[in-house]
C-alpha cells in the first residue's frame, strides 16, 4: 500500500462529519423539552414532598411537646404571616419555631385557601387543607401536585394536570 490509498482509509469526510453533527442536533432538540419536564417534575415533587415532611413534622411535634403546633406561611421564618405558601413556612409551636422552610424555587407558586395547618396535641389536626405546588413563570405548566391535609392531620400528594396555576 502506498501512503495515498492509506490516507484516503483513514478518518473522516467532511461531508460524514457535517451529516453526523446534523443527526446530533435533531436528537438534541427532541431530548431538550422531555429533560425539561422531567427536571419540572422533579421539582413539583420535591417542593410537595418538603410540604408533606413539614405536616408530618408539625403533627408529631404537636403530640410530642402535648401543645397545639401550627405549619403556617411565613416570610421571615421567625412568625406565621398571610400570602402565599411560596414566601416560605414554618413549624412553630407556642413561640418557638422548630422548622424553617425556604421560598419556593423561582417561578413556583404554592397556593391554598389556608395560610395555616393546626395539630391538637392527639396529632388530630383542626384543618383540612389543600396546598397546590405549580409552576408560573417562565409559562405555567400543566403539571402540579396537590398536597392533602385531612382532618385526622394526615398528608398526602396527588399529581394533576389541571393547569391551574396563574
């Protein structure tokens, strides 16, 4: 073999590298909108999940200090405040706050009708609460997860598709 012929067998064509880089991209553009979706999903998740822990944290803090606890919206991590669950929130028992959580990521929103959960000291909580975990911005997205506080002072997360967050 002479040193042309070995050339000419060895590496690549422009042309094949330009059809693979094409084929590359298009994969790239389906993959991107499915891993963002799963990444919103994961947050929902997360966001519904850290709600549930706090409502299982106030209701066993509730029966284990014998005193009424209360998960509630706070801004300022230090007192229960009024808006929207997404500034933050608290376990708090009498003056003492046992738990801090955080805003939402940006672009979240968490809403409710309650701005508080109360625990008797049996751990029976006094409310029935709904909290919803969505996305608003950059555009709301159909995925959200509802947080279910029943009467008994129980938590539990569904996941909709309604949309509903504005």
């Amino acid at each position: 073999m002479n040193a042309v012929s070995r050339r000419a067998t060895s590496g690549f064509t422009l042309l094949e590298l330009m059809v693979s880089l094409a084929v590359l991209a298009i994969l790239v553009g389906i993959a991107v909108p499915s891993l963002s979706e799963a990444t919103l999903a994961s947050k929902l998740k997360a966001s519904a999940n850290d709600l549930v822990a706090g409502v299982a944290m106030g209701r066993s803090e509730a029966i284990k200090r014998n005193a009424v606890t209360s998960l509630c919206v706070s801004s300022d991590g230090a007192s229960c405040g009024s808006g929207g669950w997404e500034q933050g929130w608290i376990v708090i028992s009498g003056s003492t706050v046992i738990q801090k959580h955080p805003a939402a990521p940006t672009g979240f929103k968490v809403t409710s009708s309650v701005a508080k959960i109360d625990f008797q000291p049996s751990g029976v909580g006094n409310t029935q609460a709904s909290v919803t975990v969505c996305r608003s911005a950059p555009t709301a997205g159909a995925q959200e997860r509802v947080v279910n506080v029943s009467a008994t002072g129980r938590a539990y997360v569904s996941k909709t598709a309604t949309g509903s967050c504005s």
